[in-house]
C-alpha cells in the first residue's frame, strides 16, 4: 500500500486503539505515513501511543462509540476507519449489544456518511447470530450492521490473539508460576492462536488489497492446539509441574457465577458458552489471501512466559 506523504495529510481513524491489538494497528499505521486519530474512552491511557509517530501523527480523542456526535467527529475527513473495539466481559447488562453491535453500526454508519473510503472490521471466530454467547451473537450483528451500512467494509475474525501484553499465556503463565494446579475447563476444544502482528499486519493488507473490499477473512495461527495442550506447553515454557485438573461443566458454572461478580471477572458464564466450541479456522479465506504467513506461538512466546520460570529466569540469562 503506498505511503500517504505528510502534505497529503491522509487520516486513518482507529477506535479501540490504545488496546492489545489497537496499539499494533496504530504503529502501522503511523509507519505508513497516516496521521492517526486514536478514538477511545479516556485519553490518558492512550498517551502512550504519541511515542510511535512523529510529534502530533498520533492524537487521541475522546470518544465514546455509543454518542453518535462524537464518533462522527472521528471520522470526519478520515480516509480510513478500524474498528478494534470489544470486550470479553461486561461491566452492566447489555454491554455486548451496545458496543459490539450497535456501536459497530454505529462506526460504519458514520464512516458512510463521512464519505470514508476504506472500514476494517475486527470480530472474531465465532461470531454467530444464533449463539447462546451474548458475545458471540453481539459480533454478529456488528457485523451486520456494518456491512448493512458499508458493504465494502473487511471484516476480519481472528481466533485467540497472542503476543507480549495477551491475556491468554500471560495469564495462565503466571498462574503456573503461583498455583500448584492447573484447572482445566473444556479441555478438548480447539484453539488456533494468531500473533498479534499478524493480525495488525491483516488489517494493513485489507486496506492494500482491492480485492479484499467486502470479504470477511478468519486469521488463525499455523497450528492448531487443544486447550490442554496448551496448557501443557505453557507448563513446559514456564519450567513448572502443576496438576492438571479436569473442572467439571457444574463445578465451572458454579465458579463462574461468583467470579463474574467480582473485579477482574475472570470467568462468565457467557466466557464457558464460548469454550464449549472450537475457535478455528472454517471455510473462509485467512492469512494466506492476504499475504501473511501466520507466526507460530514457538516464534514469540518462549521469550515472553520466560519470566515466569522459577527465579524469574534470570539464572538462564546469568547462564547465558
């Protein structure tokens, strides 16, 4: 895709930027000459973000995508619009519908009506209008409404994203580095995990690539792993034995209710509809189509889980 010059002052509006995969998407971004609006609910935690461009490249706003004036303010005079925002969890009942679907609608109708030429839709695998995941079918009708509003919008389902700052291997890494089992909830279902610069890498390609205009691309990773196994590989990075712990479905529902109570809510009862189903890659064109050859786990996270090794891995590196 070529480069915007600085005098030509292309616009690229990002929503959900300061986020895992938003902070990837604006460095590219940025790096390919675009001054970029970073759209998220509290500026400050997007300050960060100023550090990958040239000074005033990178200007956050805030916005929220539920106030129609100000995601149009976003969007006006911007040549291209991403659309990052999702949550796995909600803070009050209705969340998922009002940011994943109307909020999607909302972006794309917009976009529309701004004259934007190019929207890139982040979903995931799963997405499923009849699903009992109010996640799930959120996703679904955001991507509706999107294309509904914009029919040449890409939208682009990735499976579990991973890379430095993931909530995924971080987490159960440092619950390996704590705890002495290792609870296993679906064990049998299927993930095919996808680095997070590939997916970054995705949404660059679908703004390069014409052909892309109106498709719907599923991004997952070169392998495919069971929930266990990934587990067992977290295990052996970490240089932990744990127990491994097969939770049953009426244990884990139960646990799920008192957790989605508490601050972090580290598990919902929506989050055990979705890990009843595998997270893979189906019929639909993925990384390939776009040019990107998918980056394996092995590439990336040995070096990030090493700090949950016994000794914080520093006895390896004095060793090396």
């Amino acid at each position: 895709m070529p480069s915007p010059s600085p005098q030509s002052r292309h616009v690229a509006a990002v929503f959900g930027g300061s986020g895992f995969i938003g902070r990837y998407v604006v460095k590219r971004l940025a790096q390919a000459g675009y001054v970029v609006r970073v759209a998220v609910r509290h500026t400050e935690g997007a300050a960060f973000l100023k550090s990958m461009g040239a000074v005033g490249q990178i200007v956050p706003l805030a916005v929220s995508v539920t106030d129609d004036a100000a995601v149009a303010r976003a969007v006006a005079g911007a040549s291209v619009v991403v659309n990052l925002i999702g949550i796995l969890a909600e803070s009050k009942p209705g969340d998922f519908h009002r940011l994943q679907a109307e909020g999607a609608g909302r972006v794309a109708r917009a976009a529309a009506a701004a004259g934007v030429a190019q929207l890139v839709q982040i979903s995931a695998i799963g997405a499923d209008a009849a699903s009992l995941s109010g996640y799930a079918s959120s996703k679904a009708a955001g991507e509706a409404a999107v294309l509904q509003a914009f029919p040449s919008a890409v939208i682009l389902r990735p499976s579990i994203v991973f890379g430095q700052e993931d909530q995924f291997f971080n987490r159960f890494g440092a619950m390996a580095s704590v705890s002495p089992v290792m609870p296993l909830i679906y064990g049998a279902t299927r993930f095919q995990p996808v680095y997070v610069g590939d997916v970054a890498d995705a949404v660059m390609a679908a703004l390069a690539l014409p052909n892309a205009a109106g498709h719907t691309f599923e991004l997952g990773g070169p392998e495919v792993w069971t929930f266990r196994e990934l587990i067992e590989w977290i295990l052996v990075q970490t240089k932990r034995r744990r127990f491994l712990v097969a939770i049953p479905n009426s244990i884990a529902q139960l646990q799920a209710k008192i957790f989605e109570k508490l601050p972090g809510k580290l598990l919902t009862q929506d989050q055990l509809i979705l890990l009843a189903r595998d997270n893979v890659t189906g019929g639909l064109p993925g990384l390939a189509a776009l040019g990107i050859a998918p980056t394996p786990i092995s590439q990336i996270m040995p070096a990030v889980l090493r700090r949950f090794r016994p000794g914080g891995g520093k006895r390896e590196q004095r060793a090396a």
